[in-house]
C-alpha cells in the first residue's frame, strides 16, 4: 500500500470507520480529565541568547538605574521606613539602593521552595528544573460555549477551575481565572479563594487587590490547612506586579507585604509593554525589568527574611502604529530567555510567558501566536507559567474553547521537556536488528511493545483523512474543543473536602460578607 492510499484508505472505509475514530479521539480524553501529570521536571537545557558579558552589561546597567534614577514606592509609608533603616536613601516617595544592597537582602531567598496543595499528591516545586502550569489569569470577558463574549461571572469563575481540576497537563488552579463582575469588587476575592478550594486540590494563588483581601486568602488557608502549617509552609502564590516604569503603588505593596510576612510567595512581575511601559529595545527592557525585580523582591526580605519570592516578568511589544499589545513577535521571546538567564544568576524562581494571543477568536493567529509564546517559556527554562490555558484577546477574555486547546499544548510540552530518552529501549537497537534494511517497523516487537505511549497522542487534533473528517461533520479543532468541553464539565466531580472544613470556610465568608456593605468599585 503506497502512502497516499493509506492516507486516504477510500471513501468506502472512512465512512465506515468515521465514528470508530471519533469515538477513539474521545476515549483518548478520558471523558473528562485523564490521569494528572505531575509538575515538569525538565530533562532539556534552557536556552540562552545572552553570553557572560551581555548578561554583566545589564546588570551594571540595572544597578545604575537603581541608584541614580531609583524606584518609587507610593503612599506606604511603612515600607519607605524600611528602606531607610536598611540603608537606602529615600528622597520623598524615591528610593535610590546603594550598590549591592538588593542583592544582598535577597540572599535569604530561597532558590526552591514547594507550594503545598490541599492534596498533597498535588504539590508542586517552584525553581530549579521544575515547570508548573496555571491557566489564564484577571479577564473581565470570557467567550463562552455559545460564542458570546459577554462579562464573566462566578459561574464561569467556577467553570475555569474545574476545567484547570481536570485537565492532566494543568499543574495549578491559578488565581484570577477569570472576573467575576456578578459579585461585588469588595467580596468577589471570598468566593474566588473558596472555589478553589472546593472545585480543585491543585495549589492556588490569593488575591492581590488589597491587603485585606490578601488578610482573608491567608485566613482562608489557615482554616484549610492550619494556622501552624501557613505560617511555616508555602500555600499560597501571589501576583506582585511593579506599576512599570519603576513604580510600585500601595495596592501591590499592601499586598506583598501581607503574603511576605505569612511566609507566601510573591510573584514580583513587571508588567511590560515594550515601548509604552519600558524602551522599545530588547537590552534596555531587560535592564528596567531586572531594576524593578531586585528592589521589589528584596522588600519582600526586609519584610521578612526567607519569604519565597519569585523573580517574574509579563513582557509583550506593541504596535508603534496603534499602540495595541503584540504577542507571539520575537522581541519579548528574547526579553524573556534573557531574564530567565539573570533571574537564575539571582537564584530566584522565574515567572513569565503562557498561551498568549491577541486574537478575539481561537482561531490559526491564536494558535500561532500562543505557540511562539509557550515554546519559547519551556525553552527559556520557566519555572511559573501564568496564562498557560485559556488566554485570549491580549488578556482580556478568557476563553472556553482556547482553554481545551492550549491544555492539549500543555501536554505536549510536558512532552517536549522529558528530553531524549537514552535507556536500552530508547536506543531501539533490537528493533533496528529485527527489522533490519527494506522491511518496516510497524509490526516489530519493539513497536508493538510501545506505541501506545512513543509519541504524543492529542484529543482534539485531526490527523485523518479528508473523507474520515467529512464524516465525522468536517469539524474545526475549535469544534471538537467545544464538545470536549461540554463533556468535562458534564463529567465533573469534586474532590472531596472536610466537611467541616467547608463549614468553617463558608462561615468565615458569611461573616466577612455581612461585616461590610456592597461595592461595586
């Protein structure tokens, strides 16, 4: 049989073999989600585009923008004391950082650490060769199963985390899944945390918006897992963002300190339009962000010394002739593989990069897009990805169906990452000599003993023929992700949770709730 009949195999057997094939795409799925992955642990180099010398040139040039031009810190006096008692000069809301000083205080950072899930089989390392996946993070919109792009609502918050829950290659609930504009801003952040905590044993991360919502995240946790066990474990992953350029206001500050003085992680990460919010240039973004890291994670050692905090950066170009956000392009792919390089010369944990499109709809500019994106953030040696399922329209919707494709993704790249298998079975060498020259490998026992695992199986693509996909309904891999997606959450089941605990938890959101009128600002 040549190649292009076993393509095709004839109208007569695709049609009769159309739903079989269906029906194995869908069991390769598992209905809902399969067996769940555990974090990534890279078997594969990171790539570098910076030698030693460039890596040196940014770092002299960070010191020199912390202090000549320094980094302000808004309307938190607290934190402009500590600065001063820590030797800094700090001229109104500027602190300017004598040489080495960042530097030093981040010597008690921790270069791994574990964030602890409800499940413990959860858990997952943050820093050195691991990679945690969490979906899409702080959408207002989301476009649902229906093809409306509407405001998000709890329902869908829940949804997002259910989705995160069941999909093997998602390694994290996340934080901000979505926005769910149906709950008042000030009681939002209580229904958030508890729906991660009851539609998911994956780690999840607080909420940021204010300090006493960060107060109720570490309360909720300390019902979930203890006061003891908080206070001397990492159960929670925040979202730190610097205000580039060289701003941090009170809101993140009130924040980091809270997490910090519990002993939570902080996600200190600039966020970086290059352009608008840092130069246009590659060297002269990296040179902000790392200014910007160092001053804001080493705050979080002043307040308190071995707090695990991560080095992070969200960095997209944009249109010099609209000024939209660009995702996908070639410099940010650069900016990140560079910080990923100086954040472990600081030996921090590094966050960047995701599933990222300005696209409105999972169409082939997503696709593409989100590619360029996720390739380059297990390339660059990522150890945190935000907005790995889900994202799209530049942040603003999350997204049902882009979220079934970029979790088939996810697993790809956990795929990717294992590396070159070097073992006697990966070597092949008696298949090699059972096959031997002219024949073929199909039916060696070599093949036979490994083809349900050797490559990369998807759920959602399709690698038939013409005639097969007609059959079947000729339907677009957004299609088949909307009819995956339906079947998960049609399957759902929760993890089980302490009944008392559950009691405990919507007790404390009860009070908190009535302790405080409605606002919706």
């Amino acid at each position: 049989m040549d190649d292009i009949t076993a393509q095709s195999g004839g109208g007569r057997r695709a049609r009769g073999e159309g739903r079989g094939a269906a029906a194995r795409r869908a069991s390769r799925s598992g209905g809902g989600a399969g067996p769940a992955m555990p974090y990534i642990t890279r078997k594969i180099a990171p790539y570098e585009v910076l030698d030693e010398e460039g890596l040196q040139l940014i770092e002299r040039n960070a010191d020199i923008v912390l202090e000549e031009i320094g980094i302000e810190f808004r309307d938190d006096a607290e934190a402009l004391e500590l600065w001063r008692q820590a030797g800094a000069d700090v001229k109104g809301q500027r602190v300017h950082f004598p040489k080495g000083l960042c530097r030093e205080l981040l010597k008690t950072a921790p270069s791994v650490f574990t964030q602890h899930a409800r499940n413990p089989e959860r858990s997952v390392q943050i820093g050195g060769k691991a990679t945690v996946f969490a979906p899409n993070y702080g959408s207002p919109f989301v476009r649902d199963l229906d093809g409306n792009r509407r405001y998000a609502t709890l329902e869908d918050f829940r949804n997002f985390v259910k989705l995160a829950y069941m999909a093997p290659s998602v390694h994290h609930s996340g934080g901000t899944v979505c926005e769910p504009v149906d709950i008042p801003v000030n009681k939002r952040h209580l229904d958030m945390v508890y729906s991660h905590i009851k539609y998911s044993d994956k780690p999840f991360m607080g909420s940021v918006t204010a300090p006493e919502r960060a107060e109720d995240s570490v309360a909720m946790c300390k019902i979930l897992f203890g006061d003891d066990f908080v206070e001397n474990n990492t159960v929670l992953v925040n979202l730190i963002n610097a205000n580039s350029p060289m701003v941090y206001d009170e809101t993140m500050l009130g924040a980091a300190k809270v997490y910090a003085r519990h002993n939570q992680a902080c996600v200190i990460s600039p966020f970086i339009l290059s352009g608008a919010m840092s130069p246009v240039t590659v060297a002269g973004t990296l040179t902000q962000i790392l200014a910007e890291v160092l001053a804001g994670a080493s705050f979080t050692q002043l307040i308190r010394p071995g707090a695990p905090v991560l080095f992070g950066t969200f960095a997209a170009s944009i249109s010099m002739q609209s000024g939209a956000p660009t995702f996908g392009t070639p410099e940010p792919a650069l900016v990140s593989y560079g910080a990923a390089q100086l954040a472990r010369r600081m030996g921090l944990p590094f966050r960047t990069g995701g599933s990222l499109c300005a696209s409105k709809v999972p169409d082939a500019q997503a696709a593409h897009e989100s590619a360029n994106t996720l390739n380059m953030t297990l390339l660059a040696g990522a150890n945190f990805v935000l907005h790995a399922a889900g994202w799209l329209e530049g942040g603003l919707a999350a997204c049902y169906e882009k979220f079934m494709i970029d979790q088939d993704q996810l697993g790809m790249m956990q795929k990717l990452a294992q590396g070159v298998d070097l073992s006697e079975s990966g070597q092949a060498m008696d298949a090699i000599r059972e096959v031997g020259p002219g024949a073929h490998y199909l039916g060696c026992a070599h093949t036979q003993a490994n083809f349900q695992t050797a490559f990369y199986r998807s759920a959602l693509a399709d690698n038939n023929s013409f005639e097969q996909w007609e059959v079947e309904g000729r339907k677009r891999i957004e299609d088949r992700a909307n009819a995956l997606c339906r079947s998960w959450l049609e399957s759902y089941e929760a993890p089980p949770l302490d009944p008392a605990i559950d009691e405990a938890l919507l007790a404390y959101i009860a009070k908190r709730k009535d302790s405080m009128p409605d606002a919706f600002s």
